[in-house]
C-alpha cells in the first residue's frame, strides 16, 4: 500500500474506486445518488495514533449529527498513514463500535469498513470476494441509519445484494482486476 501525504492523489485515487468500482460495478446500489448530488464528504486523516485518529473520527460523526442529510449524506474517513495491517484495522473497529456507544449514536450511524487487504472471516486473503470491501487506504464509512433504512425500503431484496457483490468481482478477468484495483494488483 502507498502512503502519499498529497491530499489531491488520496482523493483522486478513492474517487476512482468509488467511481468504478463501488459505482461502477454497482455494489452499492445506493451509493450513485448521493455521489452524483455531491453529498458524500471525503475526509482525511493524516493521524498516526488511535487516539488521534478517535478524534478525528468523533469530529466527522459530530458533523454529520449537526448536518442535514440534503447536505451531508455520508463519509468517507479516509486513513492514508495507519492501519496499514488489516488486523490492526479490524482491531480499531472495536474503539470505533466504543466511540459509537458511548456517544448514544447506536441506531443512528453504523461505519462500513473498507481496507486494501480486507477479508471476510472463513476466507483466504487472495479470495476474489474480498474485492467487494478493498479499497485503496482504510476507510470508515459513516452511514446515516435512518438514510439507509430509507434507501433499503425501496430496493428490491437488498439481502441479495452482498452474493451479488461476489459473484460481480468473482467475475471479473485477471485485465479488469487490475485496471480497477490497481493499489491490489500490480500491472
């Protein structure tokens, strides 16, 4: 994984992903409006400390709590310089689920977990179906609940969505891996 301090390259390289993967290969049906309405916030941390990185997490939450949905729908945390480890990444989840908690927020944000070496329990780290959550530095992904109920109410079988998500990536040639995960697979 690369660990580019240039702010403009991070969000180039995560608006690429989530234009033609996350979009692109529609594994998030619900991800296009906001996208295309501007609603998605994209914010870095440069923290290399859990605290600092708890912080940084508690102020974006903070804004999304003070922020009409119209304005804000989601974030997008975007963590360039830590959690290079996917254990170590998986292991923040358990301050973040904390953070959620103590702050009263349960029922009203959930975070989406992305990372360049993510992998679902009961899989092998080079397992296609991992492709669905990889993206190209550890992100959070704060979710508005309410927003998301809202957008699952009008989707037909969203329980279908994530054998869906498999069966695209585990679809895909060895080419088209590589040109939409290049931070994964090295031309």
């Amino acid at each position: 994984m690369s660990n580019p301090t240039n702010n403009e390259q991070i969000l180039n390289d995560v608006n690429q992903w989530l234009d033609k993967v996350v979009i692109g290969l529609n594994l998030c049906p619900f991800a296009s409006q906001p996208y295309k309405n501007q609603q998605i916030r994209f914010a870095i941390s440069h923290c290399n400390t859990d605290a600092c990185l708890l912080e940084d997490l508690q102020n974006e939450l903070n804004l999304l709590a003070e922020t009409k949905a119209e304005s804000i729908e989601t974030t997008l945390l975007i963590v360039p310089n830590m959690l290079e480890d996917f254990y170590d990444y998986n292991d923040f989840l358990e301050y973040v689920d904390a953070l959620i908690e103590d702050n009263e927020w349960e029922g009203v944000f959930q975070v989406a977990t992305f990372h360049p070496d993510y992998q679902f329990g009961g899989t092998e780290p080079e397992d296609d179906e991992n492709l669905t959550n990889r993206a190209p530095y550890p992100i959070l992904h704060l979710l508005r609940e309410a927003s998301l109920e809202k957008a699952i109410a009008h989707y037909p079988n969203p329980e279908s969505i994530p054998e869906q998500n498999i069966e695209t990536v585990c679809g895909l040639s060895q080419e088209q891996k590589i040109a939409l995960f290049p931070h994964i697979f090295k031309k």
